[in-house]
C-alpha cells in the first residue's frame, strides 16, 4: 500500500475515533458477532474483530454503495494503526451498545460513595 493511501487511511480512523467520541457519528451492531457499522458520506465503515472474539487484531472496512469492500486496514500493520483501530472498536462498541448511557444510568441510581466526589479537595 502507497504511503499517500497510508497516511490517508491513518487519518480517517483517527478522524473516526474524534468522530465518534463527540457523538458525532453513531455505530450499530451487525449481524456478526463483534463487528460495529456506521453509515457516513455514502459509504459504510464496518470495524471489527478479525477473530469474531472482541480482541486484536481489528479491521477497518470502507463499502461502497454495491457492498463492496474498497479499501480496508487491520491493526496488526503498524503500532500507529493497531492504537488507532482499537480505540475505534472500543468506541464503536460502546457506541453501538450504548455501553455509557447505561453506565450513566446505573451510576445516577445508586448513591455516591463517601470520599469520591468530584469537587476538589481544597
């Protein structure tokens, strides 16, 4: 794969995670186990486990409007895509499950502990 090709997909996955930290794009599940699809600019970003077992290495794939995959990368490439592609499937799986609303909820219905506040301690 060119460098040019390289960098680019670099910067869409790390464009992804920013993306999908902010709620910016959603991700849902699919009919396979571990793998989180988005829809975004007329194409479909499917990340997932290789191994269908929630564990590296992952693999980012870009489908075209046929369904065919155009381009793809797995993170066992490069250490600056296997950090980028993980924290894209963590944060693709929370987003699909919707993992932080729930931790949310369940955080607002039991009382806080003594001692852990967020307020400073000054």
């Amino acid at each position: 794969m060119a460098g040019y090709a390289v960098d680019r997909l670099l910067d869409l996955v790390n464009r992804l995670n920013l993306a999908t930290e902010k709620n910016s794009i959603e991700w849902d599940e699919t009919d396979r186990e571990m793998a989180y699809i988005s829809v975004l600019a007329d194409a479909q970003l499917l990340v997932a486990s290789v191994d269908d077992d929630g564990a590296s290495p992952y693999v980012l794939e870009i489908i075209n409007d046929d369904g065919t995959v155009v381009d793809s990368i797995r993170s066992d490439r490069s250490m600056a895509f296997s950090s980028a592609i993980s924290e894209l499937y963590e944060r693709a799986r929370r987003s699909a499950t919707k993992a932080d609303a729930i931790l949310d909820k369940l955080l607002e219905a039991l009382p806080e502990l003594p001692g852990f506040s967020d307020e400073p301690p000054f």
